[in-house]
C-alpha cells in the first residue's frame, strides 16, 4: 500500500495555529472539538436522510407517494417530525422508576454516537484512530441491550417489559456471530484499526475488497446488524402487533426521539462498517494511484489530494446508503420471525456459520498467505 | 453405532454417518432455498418501485363514486306521505316520522322528518320500499362532524343535494378502474367524454331489443 495520501487535515490546522503564536497543546485541545462537531452534524443529517429515504422508498415499494408537501420531495419531512417530537410533553408515567426511565434512552444513544469514533471516511478523516477500533464498537454495542432492559423494566408495562427482554436476548445472541465476522476481517488484515481494515483491501480496488474473501462473513455481518439495529425481519423488541411498541410504549417526546434517533443512527453506523469491513470503505472500485497514472498526475500533488479526500467520502458515504438502501427493501419483502425463531437462527445457523467462516479463513490464510493477508 | 451385521462389506460406512451428512446437505439446501426465496422476494419489491402510485391525492383529487353508491340519504319532504314503511324496513326502525292527524281533513299532516346517520348503516332498504319515491342515495360521503349530534339530519338537511365531486372546481375528479376506458390504467388525464370500458345498460338493453325485432 503506497502512503501516498497524507491529506492530514489535523496537522495543518494545528501548525497554522502554532504559527500563529500558540502552544501545540492548546493547539490540539481547540482542534479537537471540530471533528466531534462535524461526525455529530453528519450522522444527525444522515439521520434525516435516512429517514426521509425510508418514508419515500417504503411509499415507492407499496405504489404510494410518500411526504411530498415539507419542502421538495418532502425532504424537510424528517425535520418536521423531529420539530415535534422536540415540543411534545415529556411524560413520565406515574408508577415508572424516572431515574432508569430517563437512563435508558441515554445508554442507548450515547455508545451508539460514541461509536461514528472509530468511522473512517478517509486515510486521516476519523475521529480518532483507535488501535483496537472494530473491537471498540464491538465493545460499544453491548452497551445498548442494557439501556433497552432499562428502559423496558423502568417503564412498568408488561409489553415495555416483554419488549426490553426481547431486545436484550436478540442482542445478546446476536453479537456472537456478528464478532466472530469481524473477527474473520480482523484476522485477514492483521489489525483491529479500521484505517488498517480499508488499506489492506485497497490493493488492487473493487477485486480486493473483503466480500469476494469473505462472502459468508459478509452476510453474517449484514444479517446480525440488521438484528442489532432491531430492523424488520427482526424488529421483535417493538412489533407493534404484539407489543404496541415494545420497550417503547411508554416514551414520548424527546425520550421517545433518542430512541428514534439511536436506531436511524445505529442503521447508518452499521452501513458504514459493512463499508468499511467489506466493500473497501473509502477507496474508489478503481485505485485512485491508477487513475493518476493514467492521467499522468503525480498522487502527491494538492488537487489530486482534495479529489481524493472528496471521493473518498462521497464514496464511503455511497456505498452505506446502498446498504441503507437494500435494508429498507428487506424490510419491505421478509416477513417478522418469531421469537424462537430468531433465537434459532442466531443460535443453531448463525453461530456455527460464523465459526467455521473462522476457521476456513483461518486455514486459507495459513494456505494461501498472499490471498489472505500472510 | 455398535458393530454392523457380519454380512456388511468392509468399505461401507456405519448408517449414521450417511445419516449426519444427509443432515447437513438438507440443511445446506433450505438454507439455499430460503436465501433464493428471500432475492426473490426482493426482486418483487424492486420491481414495485418502477410502477406509478396507485393512490389518489385526496382533498386534492377524488374518486367519482360509482353510479350505484350508497352515500348520504336524500329526502324530499313534500312527497311524503308519512306512510312509515321506511321505518319498518329499517333493521332498527331509524326514520324519525314526526306526523299528527288532521281531524278536519282526515289526513296525516307531517310536521317533521329525521335520519340520523350516526346509526344509519346505509343498507339502502328505506329508499327501496318507499312508495313515493321521497328517499334516494346521493353520493356524498364526507359526513365528518366534531359532534356526533350533528349527524342526526333533520328534513331540511336531507333535502340539500351534495357536491358533486365532477362539478367541483378545486377537485380534480378521477374514474375507478372499471370506469376507464379499455386498456387504461391510470385514471390521470383521461378525457371525460371517452367511453368506458364495455357496454352500459342503456347499450346493452338496446342491442337487446334490436335483436328480439330481428
């Protein structure tokens, strides 16, 4: 992997305040916020993309029209929603326990945010590139089940209660075979740094992503997320002709919104590391080295540099949202299973799949070094 | 497993093991079978987001009910006899007949008339049976009320004639699918004066007749 693109947007900032007279400590320390900043804009706005292409997408599957009146298209639809959830009461119910009631949406939204850290959108466009970056999430995730038992025991409603439990067993069960898939990336590429993860599939562009080499892993990941974002065919937790709402029935208002928000935003989270575990994250289906070559520009010049950072979103950014795109059709074609189904499939499919995924790549590697990252 | 019978030749696997792999190939195809059905089942939905909206803009655009719609009753008072058959045939006997008797005349003398549409389940059985023809079925269905009383349609409501959805000019009207013309399926544009599909009644009693002379 040449390390040609060294856009470092950090290093720049930081020595043009130092040239302007500070100390590189407090240079760093008003850099900092900016990205945090700038991740929080970008998965609220992803958000409100999602949820504007769930209304519309959902409306074209079933021959409707869908928001069309909040701004063109109903863009503004989202926001519109989001407006009213803000001003609406925020009622907790008179028999609930108000501390863990008002806990549990917090517990579920804030590893979810903690988790877009660790997203990387280019070579140097992340938060923070954590050495053990996928486990972190991995790690982040297993937060949520027990916000949703919280808020579904706090709640003093059996279907709030039924739902909490349901959610924390479908998570629970889910998040085995779903790190065994990465464990299986992680094994091909050496390291848990999601930077490292895309590098090692940027060799030689579409033909080197992760899915030809990890076709069932990438499945597993797909399917185990969609159980974790508690998206149809698995949204037990809240299947609203069982339990009303699940572990949400008793939310309203902004409670009810971070809960909204937690699972949009889990969505798009989840789209991105498939992104970025499988389908080569940032890099183009053509490695932009070749491009370059091609067109005669040397990769270190400063406009070649821009594109690449630009495309490198807008590429990363496009690969999610088709999976967005594919988890909103899914919802749309498979039915709810049932509980012990579910239970079932995770368990006794799943599970076993993802072990012997772990051990086959385990033994290619060991077979074929070159292939497999040796 | 144990031994096998001393007849069973020295290559051939104990049954169980047969048993086991049988196992896992039949799995292995559900598990085919059910991920074939699942892209099946999305090349379905795939393909519905290329098709046109079936629904209809409402406020903005309406249906034009069809010809034998059972909306909102209408009743012409001076025709009525105050006969009371609408009452009987009522499954719960809903027409309120606010008549006295003249005694100089000899005449029931109706003072006041009532359906209340909370409760009418629009059967139709009181327009039906009424000898003078005083009731008959508009196509108006737009009853909403914020109070339930206002349903109850006194002898001058039900003597109002509807909108009609055609004649109303912030209503874009819009034909049912059977009342299309032959071959369309998108009631947007279609020129009023074309034809459905098929023959209506009228066409169809006088092709009857015109065959009976031949």
């Amino acid at each position: 992997m040449a390390p040609a693109l060294n856009l470092d947007l950090e290093s720049g900032f930081t020595s043009l305040l130092e040239a302007a007279g500070l100390s590189s400590g407090v240079s760093h320390l008003l850099w900092l916020p900016l990205p945090m900043l700038l991740v929080l804009v970008a998965a609220v706005v992803g958000v409100l993309v999602t949820v504007w292409l769930e209304r519309k997408i959902s409306a074209a599957a079933q021959q409707r029209i869908g928001p069309e009146y909040a701004g063109a298209l109903g863009i503004l639809q989202p926001m519109a929603d989001g407006l009213k959830l803000l001003f609406k009461e925020d009622i907790i119910p008179a028999r609930a326990d108000g501390l863990l009631f008002s806990l549990g949406p917090v517990l579920v939204v804030v590893p979810v945010i903690l988790s877009w850290l660790i997203v990387p959108f280019g070579q140097h466009l992340l938060i923070s590139n954590v050495g053990v970056g996928i486990f972190l999430w991995i790690a982040l995730s297993s937060i949520q089940p027990i916000g949703l038992l919280m808020s579904g025991y706090s709640s003093n409603n059996k279907y709030s209660l039924l739902g909490g439990l349901r959610a924390a067993a479908q998570s629970i069960s889910y998040e085995i075979p779903l790190a065994l898939a990465v464990l299986a990336v992680v094994m091909m590429s050496n390291s848990l740094s999601t930077v490292d993860i895309v590098d090692q599939q940027s060799a030689a562009g579409i033909l080197s992503w992760n899915i030809w080499r990890q076709p069932v892993g990438f499945l597993i990941f797909w399917i185990c997320a969609l159980a974790e974002c508690e998206r149809l065919p698995f949204d037990l937790p809240e299947a609203e002709e069982e339990l009303v709402a699940g572990y949400q029935t008793e939310y309203s208002g902004m409670k009810f919104a971070l809960f909204y928000l937690g699972s949009y935003i889990n969505l798009v989270l989840s789209a991105l590391l498939v992104t970025v575990l499988y389908l080569g994250g940032w890099g183009f289906p053509i490695p932009v080295e070749t491009l370059a070559g091609w067109f005669g520009l040397s990769v270190d010049a400063p406009v070649l540099q821009v594109f690449t950072g630009a495309l490198g979103i807008v590429m990363t950014v496009l690969k999610a949202y088709l999976l967005v795109f594919i988890a909103i059709l899914l919802r749309w074609t498979v039915p709810r299973v049932r509980i012990d189904q579910l239970l079932d499939f995770g368990w006794k499919f799943l599970l076993p799949l993802a072990l012997v995924n772990l051990l086959a790549t385990a033994a290619l590697k060991l077979l074929f070094p070159a292939f497999f990252g040796g | 497993m144990g031994p096998g019978p001393s007849k069973r030749l020295p290559l051939e696997f104990p049954p169980t093991m047969f048993g086991f792999l049988k196992q896992v190939g039949d799995y292995t195809r559900d598990a085919v079978v059910a991920s074939q059905n699942i892209v099946q089942g999305l090349s379905v939905t795939f393909d519905h987001l290329r098709r046109r909206p079936v629904t209809v803009q409402y406020p903005y655009e309406k249906l034009i009910p069809s010809e034998r719609y059972r909306g909102r009753i209408h009743y012409e008072f001076d025709k009525c006899i105050a006969c009371e058959v609408c009452v009987r045939v009522c499954p719960i006997n809903l027409p309120v007949v606010d008549w006295v008797m003249n005694k100089a005349t000899k005449k029931k003398e109706l003072r006041n008339y009532s359906i209340d549409f909370g409760a009418c389940i629009f059967c139709g059985n009181c327009v039906e049976y009424c000898p003078t023809n005083c009731l008959s079925m508009t196509e108006e269905y737009e009853l909403a009320t914020f109070d339930r009383h206002s349903l109850n349609y006194d002898n001058v409501a039900l003597g109002r004639l509807p909108t009609s959805v055609t004649s109303d000019p912030a209503v874009i009207a819009l034909r049912e699918l059977v009342y299309l013309p032959k071959g369309v399926l998108d009631p947007h544009g279609v020129p009023a004066d074309r034809p459905r599909a098929g023959q209506l009644p009228e066409e169809v009693l006088a092709s009857l007749t015109k065959t009976e002379e031949s």
